[in-house]
C-alpha cells in the first residue's frame, strides 16, 4: 500500500519554493549494479564490515528525501533508523545542503591552526542549547567514538583520577575507549581492554533481576565503585537511553543518585547524548534534562551533522582548562563543511519546531506498538520516548525468552513492506524504531499497517 505522502513528497510545502532535485537526480545511473558493488567491497573493503550490516542482503540506497530513501531498484522505504540515527532533519533537507554547498565553494576547510567564523558560531549556538549558569566551552571533534575518547581524557586530565564507571548494556563505540567502556560482549574484540573501566549493573525495569526497584540498582552502582575501583574515580558515563543495548531508558531518580555517588568519589558526570540528543526524546534537547540533573560534560555526534562527519564534547571551562598545560589538536575537527551543515541542523530544528514533532509523532508511533503489542502475544515490550522507540520480542511473556530468530524475520519483513528499523539488543530480539525528527502522523499509520502484516505473515510461516 503506497504511503499517502509519497505524491506530494517533492511537492513544496505553502509558501515554500520548489526544491531543488537532488544531486544527480537527472544524470544516467552508473555502471556498477548490486553484485558490482557486493563484489567490490567484498574485494577491497575490510571484511570487519560485514560484522555490523543491515539485513543478510543490505540495501544498496542511492537517494534519499526527508524521511525517505529509495534502492538501486527504484523502491522506496521509510527509514525507521535514520542511519543508526544520524539524520536528523531528514536527507536532502535544503536549507542543509545549500549551507554545505555555500561553505564547500567558499573554503572547505580550514584546521584549528586558523581562525574561521564557522567554528566559533557553532560552538556558540552549542553552548546556548546547554543549561544555564554555567560557563560551558565546546571541542569539535569528528566522530561520536573520538569524543567519547577526548571526554575520559579530560576527566583523567582534570581530576587526576583514573577509574571510570560506565554501565553494562551501554554503547560508546567499537574501538579504543569506546569499546573499553561499551558493556556489550558482541561488541568487545578478545584482546586485552585498556585498563581502569568497571561495569555497574544498568537499571532494566523489563529484565533486570531487580525488576522497577530504583533503590536496588542504585545500591549496586555505588557497589561497583567501592568494590571494584580504588573508591576514587575520573567519571561516570551514562547513556539516558541505552540506545543499542535495547532503547533501555533510565528511570527516574537513577541519574541523579549515580552521578551525586560520583561525585562523592570525586568523579565527573558524563551524559552521552550521541543517541538521545538534539531533540529526539521530544521532551527537552538532551536526554539528562528529563531527570533534572546537569553533567560536567556532555557527549553529542550523529544528529548535529545531518549525515556529516561532527561531534562535539561540551564541558565546564574548568574541565578543558586542565588539558592545556600540553598540545592537543584534531586535524580534521572543526571542518568547515561540517560545522556548516551544524548550524544549519540547529536552525532547522528550531524553526520547523521538530522538538514538538518528535514528542506528537512518537505518541502516534508509540500507540501503534502499544495496538501490536494488545494484538500479537510475541510483542514483550514496547518502550522509549519522542522518536526513539523499540519494540522487544519474546517467544513467551512469562519466561520472556527471547525471540531473536523471530526479530530478525521481522526485521527482513519490514524492509519488504517498505520500512527500514534496527535490529538491536543483548539477545538481538530488540526493533528499534528511530526515524528522522521530519516524520509525520501518516508515516506513523504506514509504519503500523507494515508492522502489523509483517507479523501476521511471520505468524503464517511459523
């Protein structure tokens, strides 16, 4: 069934002007089809790829609109996952792409060496998007993972500490310190981790062994910090929602109780807002402000950049002054092109008023998972907030066995009803659905009739 946007999709909106046709939108297709392309990567591209693709077959995209993206074949899908959540004001947005273009045929970049106005606005707006009071500084880095990295090591550098607690559960990265403090086993190499990360127990309501007590897992973390570190430690860094563990969203008063334990310990609070930031719960910017609780730094990649390379760790002047006493630099950070394309997301989200969207939207999306879940007993859980959603599969509710052979039928029978979501979780039976903040009260309905004849036909093949 056609989804209802899709004539009007190119159509402006009123008292827009027609938008231009994506870039290469008229020229002839190149040579290389599918097994072109299956066959190079497999011969030059590093097979640790293949560790982490979408679908025993992957898509081969080649344009994409606002929420939509459309295959080698000339199918269209509405993207559920955004690119593991990195567009934000939907592909092809214009006001994007003409900031990119403007900036690319002005200077393409230029390295912190130099000055630019670019960098420095964005790095103001940044700070004006963070609590007040607080006298905030900015680093632009290129990757969520790089600032994952330069975050732990302005908190060793400012509190002379060296343990840092991070969550099991959690995701910060595949490589480095990412992956030293990601408490995943699926997402952890076998080779010895750098040392000084410990794992407190993550507060799972659905399936933790302490079910919805708050208290308990609180008792748990501060466990952790005086039974597994010297009792001093750098920093704690908490995903407000653990986004590829699960969507496992922190319940009330667990952020604030970890990070008054920290703290005590002498520690620095760290807010990952790779996933939750930049207006994707609908309730504030950030994640941590649902919990009424300000960080000392803040974490942020995907959204900012549409789709570009752009991250950022935000933190109290105080805390980047102690790095100062030797050189540090990024080659690439702060590219001009990129922070271009920052501002205009921040703009964007601003004037479109894409806060509010997420948190009407994912109302609309959520009561569609709430239907599946009344409708197919293989339905456990459903969760999230705004536009970070999921939906946990389970072969029986009472043992809540997981579903993974079942998830992954679905997830395939998404893609074949014209959606794309995540295949998540521990146990791989996790949906997640995170679709660009653009999204609407009709893609909510498409995506809830796909939903729900991808597990009635799933049901018929069982």
């Amino acid at each position: 069934m056609p989804h209802p946007a899709e004539q009007k999709a190119a159509q402006p909106r009123p008292g827009e002007s027609p938008r231009p046709a994506p870039i290469g939108h008229n020229r002839p297709a190149e040579a290389d089809g599918y097994a072109d392309t299956v066959a190079r990567r497999a011969r030059y591209l590093s097979p640790a790829l293949k560790t982490f693709q979408a679908f025993d077959n992957p898509l081969m995209l080649v344009r994409g609109e606002r929420q939509f993206l459309w295959d080698d074949a000339g199918k269209r899908y509405l993207d559920c996952l955004a690119q593991n959540l990195c567009i934000s004001v939907g592909y092809n947005h214009p006001a994007v792409t003409e900031a990119i273009v403007r900036q690319a045929q002005t200077l393409q970049h230029a390295t912190t060496m130099f000055f630019n106005p670019g960098p420095a606005r964005l790095a103001e707006e940044l700070a004006g998007w963070m609590p007040a009071g607080v006298d905030w500084g900015v680093h632009l880095v290129n990757s969520g993972a790089e600032a994952i990295d330069l975050a732990i090591l302005m908190a060793r550098a400012y509190t002379r500490n060296f343990d840092v607690v991070a969550l099991r559960n959690s995701f910060h990265g595949l490589h480095g310190v990412g992956q030293a403090l990601t408490g995943l086993s699926s997402c952890t190499q076998a080779v010895p981790a750098p040392p000084g990360f410990v794992h407190a127990m993550h507060p799972d309501a659905y399936r933790g062994p302490f079910g919805g007590d708050v208290e308990a897992y609180i008792r748990e973390f501060k466990a952790t910090i005086d039974y597994a570190t010297s009792g001093a430690v750098a920093a704690t860094i908490i995903e407000p929602i653990q986004g590829f563990g699960g969507v496992i969203a922190m319940p009330d008063g667990y952020l604030r109780a970890a990070f008054e334990r920290t703290r005590a310990a002498g520690g620095l609070c760290i807010a990952d807002e790779i996933q939750t930031g930049f207006v994707r719960t609908g309730r504030h910017k950030w994640g941590f402000e649902s919990h009424g609780v300000t960080p000392d730094i803040v974490v942020m990649a995907k959204g900012i950049g549409n789709g570009y390379p752009l991250a950022a760790v935000v933190a109290r002047r105080e805390i980047m002054q102690a790095m100062c006493e030797r050189k540090f630099f990024n080659t690439f950070g702060s590219n001009l092109v990129s922070c271009a394309a920052g501002r205009a997301v921040l703009r964007v989200i601003e004037d479109e008023g894409l806060q509010a969207n997420a948190r009407a939207t994912g109302e609309r999306f959520m009561a569609q998972l709430l239907r599946a879940k009344e409708r197919w007993a293989i339905v456990g859980d459903v969760r999230g907030q705004g536009l970070m959603l999921a939906v946990e599969l389970v072969r029986d509710r009472k043992t809540k066995e997981p579903a993974d052979r079942e998830a992954s039928r679905i997830h395939h029978l998404m893609r074949d009803e014209g959606v794309i979501v995540g295949l998540s979780g521990f146990h791989k039976n996790v949906l997640r659905i995170c679709p660009p903040l653009v999204v609407d009260g009709a893609d909510a309905e498409f995506f809830g009739q796909a939903l729900d004849r991808a597990l009635a036909r799933m049901e018929r093949e069982r």
